[in-house]
C-alpha cells in the first residue's frame, strides 16, 4: 500500500469510528462528521501535543490510570494505522490492561473533536450505508466504494478495543464496556473454571448468571459496573426468565445456579432497609411461591438465601453433586442460619426439585409432606424428652446423634438424614 492509499484507509476508519460513536446521523454532531475531509481528519495529529485536558474533566477516569493516558491515545491510533494497512510494530501493542472500551473510545473520540453520546456499539447498517455515501470522504469518489458496515466494525474491534462484538461472551454489552481488559480476562478463565467443576452447566446463557455469583467474592470494579447494570432493563429482562425457569424442571446444578444469580442480584440490589429478613407468608416456601407468582415481598433476599441453605443441607446430607455444595458455600460464605420451625417444608421442596419435579409438583408435594407431618404430630404422645421423630416423607429426619444413616433402616417411603447440628460445619 502507498503511503496516499493509507492515509485515505486511515481517515475513512476515523469517519467510521465517529459516526458508531453517535446515536443518530442527522444531529449537528453527526452531520459536522460527515462534512469533514481528508484534511480535517489529519489536523488533530498535526498539533505538537496532545490535549486531553478536556477529557479528564468530562469522564470519570480512575486516578492510577490518568498519568498513562497520553501513551494509551498514541497506542489506539496505532492500532488504527496498523488497521488501515500501516506498517506493524509489535512493540507498540502494549495497551494498558485496566482502560476499557468505553474509556478507550473515549479518548479517541476526545482526541478527534468528537462528541461521544454513546459507547461504540450497536447501529442500523443500511442508516450507516446511507450516512456513509453522502459524507465527504466518500462522495469524492466517482463510485463510491463502502464496505459492509457490519463487518466493518467486527475487523475493526479486532484491531483497536473501542467495544465488543454483539454477544460477545454472551454478557450484556452495557457490561463488558465497562470491564478492562484485565477483568475481561479474568471473566473468561472463571467462566473455564466453572465449567469444568461443573459440566452440565456449560451454557452460553448461564454466562451472565455465573459472572452474577462471582460478584459475591470479586469487588472493586467489577461490582460497581454489575451495580450500574443491575437496574436497567435488560437486568429486569433476566430476572423475569429465571423465574420463568424455576418453574420448571431443572438439573441440581441448574437450580442452584439459578438461585445462586438470583440472591446476588438481590445483594447488589439491596440499598434501603425495607429487607424483612423473616417469613412473611408463614414460611419461606410459601414466600419463595409468592415470588414465582410475581408478588412483590420485602424479603426476597433472605428467601433466596434460605432457599440456598436448603438446598446445601439436602445435597451435603444426601451426599451428592459436591462441586455444587462447594460453590453454594462460595456464595453464601456466610454461618448456616438457625433452622426455622417449618425449614422441612423447604428441604422436601428441594429433595423433590433435585429430582426432576417442576415448582408446582415439588410445591405441592411438600406442602402435602407438611400436612401429613402435622396430623402424625398431632396423634403422637407429647412428649418432649423424645430422641428422635419420623416425618414422612421428609428429607430431614431427626434421628439422634448416636446413630447413623448406615445402621438405621427407615420406615418403608421415608427417608433418615442426619440432624443440620450434627452436620459437619462448611467451610464458609
């Protein structure tokens, strides 16, 4: 490529670069764009220095970062260069690990006079051909020759981080522009992680859900953009399909995952002090019902949190799926909580969900359990120095700490497990 041939690449990226970072392209910011040649696109590198000044005035730029922002804008423009067939230098890749695409684009946009409503991302490619052909760059030219704008912007990002392709490790980009590349990083190897303990989870559309039960013990920057992201609609839009999904049935792995991103949500949610962390319904099923039927209680926190305990008493008693009770430890990474009085009721709820029912029959047969617990109690003798008692058909059956599961034969259809006390304390 000639140097000419080069230098016109070059400020076609640049028209292209500013008109993704508008929202639309009739707006006095988008139409100054288009009027701009060849020349114009040049100016800002003709100065003798680079101004910033105004960027670190409009945009919330972390401290530990800021002394490195001239080297970041020249290593952006590099990249750029090196996109427009320019001659490559490896040594000038060296980009700082904690800008994100967002700051990234930013600072372009800053360098180049731009005013940058909106973060690099999603836009109507026939909108985009349109504004294209009718800006001056390309208007010069007998026949206009104008890329796909889709791919455009994929060769583009491949090149220089300004933003992410859509879908982009599945995760909302509202979510990904406000990681570094060093979060990015460390996201994608706890994604590897946590599949490889936990197979059967490895899902593109558990990503999300994942990096939600992270944030339970990662902060710093990472909890403030999931914070920021938590109250949009797209959060709203996720917390409606997990409900959705504990409706039906799920794997083990699946149903604690999904009550695992449902409680940190809530945790990163919870900033008023309306949380009730007690009943309200009378237990905590009957809460936990109300909330698939989308009432609006006050203490979905602790629902969720208690529904968690259950669910680890159930699958560390039964001693299966132990990759699942160490990540429900993970999260939780709390003392388990004094059993409630009607705690059953949700361990039998569990017992049946882990075993393939849907919420309405797992629901029902354990409010069924309860009855019939309830009707046993009331014929037995009160008598309160008693060492153990059958519930049946519960998941929890008291038995005394002398003896064990492997030497004591339960009644036909129910089922003997260790007293929570007598459990070996987790490793919270």
């Amino acid at each position: 490529y000639s140097e000419l041939r080069i230098l016109k690449k070059f400020t076609k990226n640049l028209l292209y670069f500013g008109l993704r970072c508008c929202d639309r392209y009739d707006t006095p910011s988008a139409l100054g764009i288009l009027k701009r040649g060849q020349n114009d696109w040049l100016q800002p590198f003709r100065n003798d220095y680079i101004d910033l000044s105004g960027l670190l005035m409009a945009t919330d730029f972390p401290i530990g970062i800021r002394k490195g922002l001239e080297q970041q804008t020249t290593l952006l423009f590099r990249s750029f260069l090196e996109f427009s067939n320019g001659k490559v230098d490896c040594r000038q890749h060296d980009f700082g690990m904690d800008y994100t695409t967002s700051q990234n684009a930013s600072l372009c946009a800053s360098f180049l006079g731009i005013s940058c409503p909106r973060q690099f991302g999603r836009f109507d490619p026939e909108e985009m051909q349109s504004a294209l052909s009718k800006s001056k760059l390309f208007a010069e030219q007998s026949k206009p020759d104008i890329p796909n704008t889709l791919d455009w912007g994929l060769h583009m990002m491949a090149y220089v981080p300004v933003g992410f392709p859509d879908n982009y490790l599945n995760l909302p980009s509202q979510l990904l522009c406000g990681f570094g590349a060093r979060q990015v990083n460390q996201i994608r190897f706890h994604f590897e992680h946590t599949y490889r303990r936990l197979p059967s989870l490895r899902k593109e559309e558990n990503n999300i859900l994942v990096l939600l039960a992270w944030s339970s013990t990662y902060h710093g920057q990472t909890l403030e953009v999931l914070s920021d992201w938590i109250k949009s609609e797209e959060s709203l839009h996720l917390y409606h399909r997990l409900i959705e999904d504990l409706w039906l049935q799920q794997t083990p792995e699946q149903f604690g995952l999904t009550l695992i991103a449902l409680l940190c949500r809530e945790r990163i949610l919870i900033c008023n002090t309306d949380e009730v962390a007690q009943p309200i319904g009378g237990s905590y099923l009957a809460d936990f019902d109300a909330i698939l039927n989308r009432q609006d209680i006050k203490n979905r926190r602790t629902v969720f949190e208690q529904m968690i305990f259950s669910l680890w008493r159930v699958l560390y008693t039964l001693n299966t799926s132990e990759e699942t009770v160490q990540l429900l430890e993970e999260v939780l990474d709390m003392g388990a909580p004094l059993l409630e009085p009607l705690a059953g009721i949700v361990d039998q709820y569990c017992v049946r969900k882990i075993h393939g029912h849907n919420h309405n029959r797992a629901f029902e047969e354990a409010r069924e359990g309860l009855l019939k617990c309830m009707e046993e109690m009331l014929k037995r003798d009160r008598n309160a120095h008693a060492e153990w008692m059958v519930i049946p058909r519960s998941p929890l059956q008291l038995i005394p700490p002398r003896v064990t599961t492997s030497s004591t034969q339960a009644p036909s259809g129910q089922v003997l497990l260790l007293k929570p006390r007598n459990l070996k304390a987790p490793s919270f």
